[in-house]
C-alpha cells in the first residue's frame, strides 16, 4: 500500500483507539489535579509552573468531560508529526510518511491520553527545536523569535525545558561556534527570558514554592547510589522507545550516506536528544526517573530513524510496534474500565478505589455534602473527588511534600466548629482524629469488594490542629532558605502572620 494511503490510515486509526480510551478511563489523580488549576486560574502553581492549567481553563469553557480535558494530549502529538514531516520531506517523501506513521503507532503517541504537565511541554519543545533549526541554518531572524517564544511556552510549561537551552548550547559549541551560531542562540534566550521572569516573580510572592518543591521537598536524599534506578529507568526508555525500534537503530546504518548534504540536520537532533538522554542517564543512578521526564526529546529519536531506517526496515519496525503498542493499550484500557473480579480483590486496587470508581464514591458522598465539609486525606484523591462531585475537596492532614496546591485554597481557620468528614481507603484509627474533633464516628461503606470508610468528625477544633498539623507542616515543607528574597508566603501569612 501506498506509504500516503497508510499515514492517513495510522492518523485515523490511532487518533480514534486514543479517542476511545480518553473516553472511557475516569480522571486520573493527576488530571484532576490539573482541572483545579484550570479552575482557579493563575500565573503559578505550587509545584510546577502554569501552562498546563491555562490550557484547561480555556477548555473548561466549552467543556469539563474527560474527553475534552484530554483534547489537548489527543491532538498534540499530530502537530509534532506534521512537524517532523516537515523537516524531512524535502529529502524523501516517503521516508517522511514512514517516519510519521512510525511515530504515530509508537508508545509516545498511543500511550499519551492523559493530560499532565507534560503535554504542552512536548509539543512546544518540539516547536521550539524546529523554529531554531530554521532560523539558525536558514538565517531567518523571525524563526529566531519564535524559538524563543516557544521555549519560554515550554519553560513555562515545566522546567525540563531547560535541558533543551543546554542542548542548544552544546550544539552551537560543537557545530556553530561562529558569530552566527552565538547570535541565534543569544536571540533565543533573550526572547523567552520574559517568561522566566513571570515564573520568578510568581515564585518572588508564593514563598518560592517551585523552588521549594523542585529543588529541597521533593529532592531529600537524592545522591545515595542506587543501581535498581538505572535499571528502572532502562526499562521505562525501553518501553517509550520499544526494543523494536532501538534495534533497528543499532543495526548498521543504510541510509546516512544517502543524505550526506543533509548532515547538520541529523547532527542538530541527534544533540538534541542524547544531551538531555545523558542528563537523565547520570541522574538515573541517585534518583528515580518517571516515564514521562523523557517524553519531550524522545520525538527528536524519530527524526533520527529517517537517516538510519530504508523503506523495508520502517515497515518491519511499524509493524511489530503497533502490535506491542496496540496489544499493550487494550490491556490498560480492560483493566482500567472493567478490571476482572480478582484483580477488585487486591489491596492495592481496594487502596485506589477512588480512582477506579469515583462516580461509584461520589454517589455515596452526596448525603453529606450539605452538613460536611469532605475532605481526604491526599491530595490526588481529593482533586478526584473534586472533580466529580462538583465541589471542591479539602486535604485533611500533613500529607507529603507533593501538589501542597491545597494550601493555599484551604483556610482552616473557617473550618472552625464545622463538621468534616475524612474519606479513605484503608481502616482508619479513631484515636488519630480525636485531638481534632469534639466528636468522631467512622462509618464503613462496601463497594464491590473494597470498603470505604468514612471519618465524621464533629465540631473541628482549629487551635488543635494548628498547632499539631499546621506547625509541623509549616516546619516541614515552608523552610525557605534565608538567602531568598521574599514578598509573601501564603502559608505562613495565613496561619503564623508574626511569628
């Protein structure tokens, strides 16, 4: 079949597949997490910067259904094939469309149905990338610009962005270290650094809570060695990539000489995805590396199989990754929307219930809505249920140092002598709850095989909890570094002005 017939086919094909799941899977901990961002709109967050809840916002004005929050992470990774067919097409048509189609049933794009932090960070560094690649080979100041821009659309998407301005930097020095290689890149920074500057003036009036989260919170015992995080990183790049396609790649090469004008195109991006792969690899042995660190560079790898894969080797590679990626999404997709009866046995799936079943929770929450103030006890579950009841979900305790968003829409000074009920997941000890109520009642609710437990507490006693939850949170996460300038710090401003 014609390679222009197929790519319309894999468009069609995976668009509806990812259009299917997106449909049918409830709202992760994450997303919904990112839908309260869209609801109370702002130019920061807690642990990373805005962009993501931008775009849900403008969303939630036409739609909050999963599949429209979901659009974005839909339709994303077809804009950046059309990009990377761009840059190749001159070279070979049909080796672009292969390219194309193989990215198209890769893991990268079947795979991505949630919307995360991550989804308008890939799609503006790929922009970013491309628009570089042109103002820079083809002198075209405007393209400069709008690297810059898109970078800054990156930066402030996650800070993972900066990896690309390294990589930039490094290419430069090994193949543009010239007055016009140092001039685009100079360009470029200049034009996203008004960016970072929103993002530091954010930081400036929130008590540098990305910093806090980022650099200090999230980081606590990062350097110890730990061999069995390489190994795990190993196997998430295996899977983002597929054995299938690393194979293929460190076979003998056919095409490179083929394309021997085109040199500096292959060379850009092989930069542009082993400087960042690099970085991740030396961290990978102190830190645990997610899956979704890497997704930004891994569509640079596709550009690079245009120079290294003939026709015969794309449809070998095609075919058995959309076997894997296929096979392995309808297994997601049957476990998230009917989970067989054993696997509802599980402790795990019994811990996670409220992820699984939220319409199922929700149901059983609404009685109380009127007299309680609902709240859990994490903050994934809390913008979960947020999101399907409708009304905003409180985290009740210390919790840990992700997403503390929380702290600064909840003001438990108004809390004071009301009712709050606590919904978990696993039993609850009534003793915990009693410093903090005049009265606690635990009620236990079974759905399918798990049980609910509902904590009622009556009459909250905010000088309690201030001094037992609220001190030690404060202690714990809000230890800004002295050396910081700051204008405000929700946190403490709200519950220890003074102190």
């Amino acid at each position: 079949m014609d390679s222009k017939i197929l790519l319309w086919i894999a468009t069609g094909i995976t668009f509806l597949a990812k259009s299917l799941m997106a449909f049918s899977i409830p709202l992760t901990g994450d997303e919904a997490y990112f839908y309260t961002w869209g609801t109370f709109v702002d130019i920061g967050f807690y642990d990373h910067p805005p962009m993501v809840g931008w775009l849900l916002a403008i969303i939630l004005n036409f739609s909050s259904s999963e599949y429209a929050l979901r659009l974005p992470s839909l339709i994303f990774p077809y804009i950046i094939g059309a990009i990377i067919y761009g840059l190749v097409q001159n070279l070979d048509k049909n080796l672009a469309r292969w390219t194309v189609i193989l990215f198209f049933v890769s893991p990268i794009n079947m795979m991505n149905v949630l919307v995360t932090s991550d989804t308008p960070l890939i799609l503006f560094v790929s922009l970013s990338a491309a628009c570089f690649y042109r103002g820079l080979h083809n002198n075209k100041l405007l393209y400069l610009i709008l690297a810059g821009v898109f970078l800054g659309g990156a930066f402030l998407s996650k800070y993972f962005s900066v990896l690309l301005v390294i990589a930039y930097g490094i290419y430069v020095l090994i193949y543009q270290r010239n007055r016009r290689g140092l001039t685009a890149l100079a360009i470029v920074i200049i034009c996203a650094t008004p960016f970072g500057f929103l993002n530091l003036y954010y930081n400036y009036t929130h008590g540098w809570s990305n910093i806090m989260f980022n650099v200090y919170n999230r980081n606590q015992g990062i350097g110890t060695f730990k061999p069995e995080y390489f190994l795990f990183y190993l196997g998430k790049l295996m899977f983002l990539i597929t054995p299938f396609v690393i194979y293929f790649l460190l076979r003998p090469a056919k095409m490179v000489m083929q394309f021997i004008g085109y040199e500096h195109l292959r060379q850009y991006y092989s930069v542009l995805f082993y400087v960042p792969l690099a970085i991740f690899t030396l961290l990978s042995f102190t830190k645990s590396i997610g899956l979704h660190w890497i997704l930004s560079f891994v569509p640079f790898l596709f550009i690079l199989t245009f120079f290294r894969f003939d026709e015969e080797t794309f449809r070998k590679t095609t075919l058995f990754v959309a076997i894997f990626t296929f096979s392995f999404s309808i297994l997601i997709a049957y476990i998230s929307i009917s989970p067989p009866e054993k696997l509802t046995q599980n402790r795990v799936y019994q811990q996670n219930l409220i992820y699984f079943k939220p319409q199922v929770v929700t149901d059983i929450l609404k009685p109380y809505v009127k007299d309680y103030i609902l709240t859990t006890e994490s903050y994934s579950k809390s913008a979960v249920l947020s999101y399907y009841t409708d009304n905003y979900v409180s985290v009740f305790g210390q919790g840990t140092y992700h997403a503390r968003q929380d702290d600064m829409y909840t003001n438990f000074r108004h809390f004071d002598k009301k009712n709050i009920i606590i919904v978990r997941t696993t039993p609850a000890d009534k003793d915990k709850y009693i410093p903090y109520f005049q009265e606690v009642d635990i009620q236990e609710v079974k759905v399918d095989n798990s049980l609910l437990y509902l904590v009622q507490g009556k009459d909250f006693k905010y000088d309690s909890y201030r001094e037992l939850v609220l001190l030690p949170i404060k202690n714990n996460f809000y230890k800004i570094p002295a050396w910081l300038p700051m204008k405000g710090n929700y946190f403490s401003d709200k519950y220890f002005d003074g102190e």
